[in-house]
C-alpha cells in the first residue's frame, strides 16, 4: 500500500478500524434547541523502516498489519525517525448544531490552525479544521422528520433526531452548525534494549 500525504495526515491511515468513542449530546429543551456529537480514535504503530530517499515510512500497526506512507517535504523532521519509534495518532471529530431565531443571509467561515515539531525533534504536530455554517430552514417535513436547509454553498436535506422538537422550527429560521476536525501525531523515540 503506498500513500502520499502530510506525515500528521498520513497518521489516520492507520486508523482502519472504526471509531472506539462516541458520545451524544443534548441540552435541556429550550427556544432555540441543540445537539451536539463528538468521535474520536487513538492509534500507534511502530516504525519497521525511513527510506530518506524516497521519504517512504513503513509502520506496523499494534494489530500486525504493514502500512508503508509516503511523507510530503512538509514534514521537516523525518530524518529524526528511526526504525522502532513509536507513532502515536489521535483524531476528533465534532459536531455541534442550534437552531436559532431568523437571521441574515447565510455563512461559511473556515478555520485552520497548524503546528509542528521544532527543527531537529521527532516529527509531529496537530492539525484542526473547523467550520462554522449558518442555514436557513427552507422546508420541514415533520412526516419524515427531514428538514431543508438552504447554506451559502448548497440545499441539503437533513434527517432530525426525536429529540427535537419540530413544532417549535419554521421555515425562515436560521441554524448554526459548527464541525470540527483535529489530528495530533506524536513520535516517541524507540525503547533502549
């Protein structure tokens, strides 16, 4: 398997099995309600070989399995990683969604912050994408519990949890949703024998 991708990105492909944490939230019933949703998984693999060369990095994950990556030049540290360091990734992904009183025309704003290991350390460094999106509500269909929602870049039809009462949305109200996607990639060096 060969993958060419940021050393701190590259890290989810190890992340083949599916996510171990879920957990759902709900506020109290209030005017404007919200739901809320976060996932994450936390994975390490140990380094099998570094070809400098050709910045292929073979790693074997816990389970057994090989994955060999291919590390772009923007991950300035690879010479520091040597055969039996210990790759450690940790993903998050998160979704908040409120209702809110009508509004102005709707937004996107997207957000992302980067950081990485100083020059000369083990590679490593976080990543976290966010997006802030605000919809209008331009069709309810309480038999479906779908709602439509009319963002800056597309129409979508969403299904609503039970949880929400539909009674209290109307067309023309304005929903806010936030997601949130981070990766930590951290390296330990290999244990002394």
């Amino acid at each position: 398997m060969r993958t060419t991708a940021h050393l701190a990105l590259a890290a989810v492909a190890l992340a083949a099995a599916p996510v171990l944490a879920q957990q759902t939230s709900t506020p109290a019933q209030h005017d404007h309600p919200a739901a809320g949703a976060v996932a994450s998984v936390t994975v390490q693999a140990t380094v099998e070989a570094v070809d400098l060369k050709t910045r292929e990095v073979t790693l074997r994950r816990d389970d057994g399995e090989i994955v060999t990556l291919v590390v772009s030049e923007e991950a300035r540290n690879l010479p520091q990683l040597a055969k039996g360091d210990v790759v450690t990734a940790s993903y998050q992904v998160g979704l908040v969604v409120a209702l809110g009183p009508p509004g102005n025309a709707p937004v996107r704003v997207d957000d992302t912050q980067v950081a990485r290991t100083a020059a000369g350390q083990k590679p490593g460094g976080s990543i976290q994408q966010t997006t802030a999106v605000t919809a209008t509500v331009v069709g309810i269909d309480t038999g479906t519990r779908t709602v439509t929602l009319k963002g800056p870049k597309q129409t979508v039809s969403l299904p609503v949890s039970k949880d929400i009462d539909l009674a209290k949305l109307k067309v023309g109200d304005q929903v806010g949703a936030v997601y949130q996607e981070s990766l930590a990639l951290t390296v330990e060096p290999a244990k002394k024998k």
